[in-house]
C-alpha cells in the first residue's frame, strides 16, 4: 500500500521528515565468517525515554533496503513519513510514551552505518567489494554493542520483518536471557534455493552494469540501471500473483511513462505494471548503494540460525524469550508453511513460541501494508 | 528432468541429432498489430506421412525458445534428443505410424525461421529491432500457410504448452472449423501482470548489456550475459519453490563450478541453486538469439485471446473443436487455476473443454517432465 500510494502521489512533494540520526562507533566486529571489521559506524534513531532500570527498550530491525527510519516523531500519523510509523509512537503499539525504542541501520548498508560505501581505513577510499562478508549474526552484534553503549540492560522486545525478521530471530537465539519478547515477522530458519536463486539474479543485474565496475564506481556513479532491475526483480517477490493482478491486470499504462532502466522500445504499448516496476527501480537507484545491496541479500541468503550449533534444534533451544512467528498466506519469498514450521520447531524443543498468520493478499510487503492485522497479532503477546 | 539431466550430464558428449529441417518461405504476412513481414520463411519438421485425405495431421506448438525439433526419428527413445520425444513417435501418444506430426518454428525464432536475426530486404542487414510487433495470432497465421502448403486439409490436433499451448488457444479460436482437436497446456486467455513483469525484467538485461547496441550486434556477439541473466530468471518462473528446494535445498556447489554471467565474487561461497542457474543461462546464450528472447516473450505479454472480439465469450464461442486444457498444480507463471478458469468459459459457453491438472511439483516445466501424466491427460481425448 505504502508503495502504491507513493506511485499514485509520486507528483505531489517529498515528505520532508525531521531525521535525529545519531550515530555509535566502536573499534572493530570479529565477523562470523572470518576476518574483522574496524572502525564500525551504527547509525540509529530512539524515541521516548530509557528508564532507569534501562528495561524497557524495544529494538527494531529492518529489511533489506530499510533504514533507521522506523518512525517519524515530526509526523507521527503519516504511514509513509517513516516505513513502520504505524505501529510506532505514543499510544501505538509500540508505545513511545512508554518504551524505549530504537532503530539501527544495519552494518553493510548505506543510510549511515559502515558499509561498502564507508571509507576503508587501509585505503581512504571506498571499500567496495573490498568490504567482508557480512552476516545477520554480524548485524545483531554490531546492535548489541549499541545497546549496550545507550545503558540498555534488558530488552522488552525485538521485532522486524523480513531479514529483520532474520535479525529478531537471530537476536532470541544469540542473547537468549536479554530479551523479553521477540517477534520474528515474514522470516524463516533459512531462506529456500528459490529466494537464493532470485537475490542470484537481481545481484547479477547489477554486476552487469559496466558502471558498476567491479565495485569501484564513484558516489553517485553507481550502476543504476543494474540496480533498477535488480529492485524491479525485487519488488515482484514482494508482491503477489494476486496483489499484482489488482493492483495492475493487464491495464496499458495510463500516468505519465516513467523512464526505464534501459533504452526500452515499446513493442505493442506499456502494461502499467511495468511503468510502475520502472518507477520503484528508478527510486531505489537514487537512493541505494549497489555494493550493500549485494553484501546484505547475500547476508540474507547465507543466513542459517542453526549455523555454528550441532543442530537447528540446539540453536532453536537456546531461546528463552516469548516468541511470535508472524507469517503472511501469499508471501512466496518467506512462504508461511515455512514460518509456521519453524514456530512448531520452537515449540518442539520447548520453547514459549506461537504462530499468527496474516490473510493477505499482499504477498511479502503485508509486514508493511496490514497494519490493523499486524497490531492485531503483535497484540496476542 | 531434462534441464536437470543435462546439468548432470553435460560433461558427457552432445547428442548428434538427424535434423531434417525443411524451409518454407512466402510473400508476405499482415500483422496482426499493424505493417507486414516479407518473405517469410517458416523453418519445420515432420514425421509421419500425410494421407491421401489430408486429414490426419496433428501441429506440436513449442514453447519461448524451442525449435522444430519436437522429435528425433533418429533416436526416439531418447528423451533428450528432442523437446517432446517422450510423447512423439511410434506408437507414442503423437503416434507418427498413424498421423503426419508436423511442428515449426515460430517467427520471430532464430532457429531457421525469418525473425529479428533474420536479414531485412530494405537493408540486406539483420532487422534487429527493426522487426515488426509480432503477436501469437502472427505465428499462428503462418503455420496456417504452412499446412495449406503441406497439403493439410484439416488438423487432428493442435497442441503445445506454454506459449505453445497460447498458439494452440488461437488455433481453437482462429480456424475452428479446420481441427478436430486442441491441447492447451499451462496456458491461459492472457497472462497476469506478475507474469508480464517477470518477462520485462529479463528483458531489460538483455538491453542493459551494452553488447546489446540496441539490437545491432553482429551474428555471435549479442548480449550473451544479459540474455543469461534473463534465463536465469525464466528457469526460477519454469520451476517451483517445492522443485527447486528438492534439486537444490541450500546444498553448497560440489561440482565444477560454471562461469557466471558476470565477475562474482564469491560472498560466502557457492550454492549449487546459483551454479545450476548459470549454467543454464550461459547454455540458452550460447544457442538462442537475444533479439528473438525480446520479441517472443512480448507476444507472449500481448496475446490476449479476446483481441479483435467483442468479448472473451465470443471469442472463445468461435471454437469447434473438441478442447483440453492441462494445467499444472505447482505452476505459478501460468497458475492452475486460471487455465481451470478458462476450461471453464469454453463450457459455459457451449464448448466441448475439459480440464485436467497434473500433480507435479516441478512448476511450468512439467510439461516438459511429466511424461506419464501428460500422456495420460491426453488420452482423456
């Protein structure tokens, strides 16, 4: 929905948001596959206040083109001012008045943590693909150092859908005494060969694209074309069959054309789904660093919360939160038989876990559009 | 199946096929969208003698990037050979001791018949993006030169999946009075818009690869990593999450790896999902002409079967033919449910259609597998 209405209202003027972006540094993160990463830049928001007992903070954790823009305190009844403003603020269910809640950009993207982009010490240039590997457990690390460093002794909840689903997740399994509750929202033990094969492609868009040069392109000079398609890929895994048919059948576009990512003769017309595929292309190039989102659908695709443990069940184990498992019916990217496996899963091995399904025809992005759903489930805690 | 055994078998030697293929090449054909192609040459085979009556001919349609070559009378038993070897043949359910098979290759194809690599007359140069919007009603057209020219009077059957069950739909439609039968397999009326957004992916990296020039390449130096990027997104559409999980699951490559379309670095290593994918993506450039991936697919986006009517109903009302539509339970390019829907209107418009649904878990491409159930559907006739 937020993306739809973007499309539709994309001639009115950009929101303008008061954006408090603070930013933590430490020394270095031992990555979980090998090497080490140093200085490391957390980019993060908070709203409302820590109390002194430092428990009652709620961490957030976004998905894979996401920002520490959770909520927008400036322009709190927008839903598109901030891409979790919804759920977030005083009154709402993560209430503001009354918790803690911070928002941390994750390392190896662009919105203000260290990334790819980031200036590579040994160097003074950007790192490029000189940046490591980085993973979800890497990510849930790097937050811990943040809330540790805010006086945060206890978490109330960590939740985030998606790969921050993976985040919510992995953060139950690695600090299981921190946290109260989690929930973990359109996001699995691990990502199918289908979501591998799928980042694969949208990933080698964008390495195809001569600007990309392999890596090293300038700010600003990244390749957007390859980055356009990679999110056009993208933004069908999102949605679904159905979502899409509503949203744009076989309709010739009517708005104003959009310029595609490439030179695009029109053979027999333009269906309006692709204008609006040229469009959120175009948008995410303006604004997204190629290099992270290679590293961060990577880290997606390499995320297995049984890694490092002799079993998914010895990892499932460890959780001693109250877990949520959050899936959505048409999701196709984190299918919800998959969610709900991993529910029973945690069950199995004796953990405090329940599963919620969105009936949605929204297919992933309903952990951005069902907002009355979604307040519905979390509200089951 | 096939895909898979010749993933793991492609360091065996290459089947040497007895290709007889035929031309035939006419003035001019009116497109359906608008100007005229000339000459046009249609490349075919057939197998099977032509009766004295000229009515037991049966036209195997094929799909996006198949050829003439249905069947290998060479060797039959093979089922690597030819594209529908399994079902063609002596004794097969295309029993080619009794009928006169016959199958072309589509225009706007590059395996012998006039397309975008085909030279233009104006020019004496290939058309490239100079060939005009070709739809499924154009393809159709010709073969119906074809078999006047063969001596057909009237088909036993038409039949094909995938766009070539969309070609036999307008067979059905176009000439009812010239077939006593029609097989639509996973095929619909139109595609959805998912479908139509999968296929303008694919098609912006082939034109984002600057090899492209806009279609001007020179004969073997088209976009070959554009066009195998654009493979790799149709084989994840061919297959389903539930197939691609049973061949691949997060298995981490153990085999020679393959040269990926572009310089990827390996973030974490290989999964074979990723290898398998380029492997299929560099096979399809290697023999399949970029400028033709373009064109086809887009007919496939533009065929809608109620074009040029009133309405669906009328359009389908037209048909004589006894009809049968085959849709695929795991098929999410062309879902079950609309090929059910579409059986459907025929008999509610008064058409003698019926409906069968292969149990597969191998998606789209099951029509290409599931030889005991494909053989069993037909035989419903």
């Amino acid at each position: 929905m937020v993306a739809q209405l973007e499309y539709i209202q994309r001639t009115q003027s950009q929101v303008q948001t008061e954006n408090d972006v603070l930013t933590f540094t430490f020394d270095q993160l031992l990555l979980q596959r090998g090497g080490r990463l140093g200085p490391v830049t957390v980019a993060y928001e908070t709203w409302g206040e820590l109390n002194t007992t430092g428990d009652n903070a709620i961490l957030i954790t976004h998905a894979l083109t996401g920002t520490s823009h959770a909520h927008d305190a400036a322009d709190p009844e927008n839903p598109r001012a901030a891409w979790w403003n919804p759920l977030i603020g005083p009154g709402k269910y993560f209430d503001t008045s009354r918790y803690f809640v911070i928002c941390a950009n994750v390392i190896g993207s662009c919105a203000g943590s260290t990334g790819p982009s980031s200036k590579n010490p040994l160097t003074d240039r950007p790192y490029g693909m000189r940046f490591p590997v980085i993973t979800i457990r890497d990510m849930v690390r790097a937050q811990h150092k943040l809330i540790k460093h805010l006086g945060v002794r206890r978490l109330a909840m960590v939740a985030g859908g998606s790969i921050g689903g993976q985040q919510a997740l992995e953060w139950a399994v690695t600090y299981p005494h921190l946290i109260e509750k989690v929930a973990v929202i359109a996001a699995s033990a691990a990502v199918s060969a289908q979501a591998i094969a799928f980042n694969e492609v949208a990933r080698q868009s964008i390495m195809a694209d001569p600007a990309w040069l392999c890596g090293d392109y300038l700010p600003g000079q990244g390749p957007a074309s390859g980055l356009s398609i990679a999110r056009m890929l993208a933004m069908i895994t999102y949605q679904s069959e159905e979502s899409m048919e509503m949203r744009f059948s076989r309709n010739q576009v009517q708005r104003e054309p959009v310029t595609a990512p490439t030179f695009a003769p029109e053979l027999g017309g333009r269906f309006d789904v692709e204008n609006y595929l040229y469009y959120q292309g175009d948008k995410l190039a303006q604004r997204f660093d190629a290099n992270s989102y290679l590293y961060i659908s990577r880290a997606m695709d390499l995320y297995d919360v049984s890694e490092g443990y002799a079993s998914l069940e010895e990892a499932l184990g460890r959780i001693r939160s109250q877990i949520l498992f959050v899936g959505i019916s048409s999701d196709f990217l984190f299918p919800a038989s998959h969610v709900r496996r991993l529910a029973d899963k945690v069950q199995m091995v004796g953990g405090d876990a329940r599963y919620v399904e969105l009936n949605s025809p929204h297919g992933h992005d309903a952990f951005l559009k069902e907002w009355n759903q979604l307040t519905a489930a979390l509200r089951q805690f």
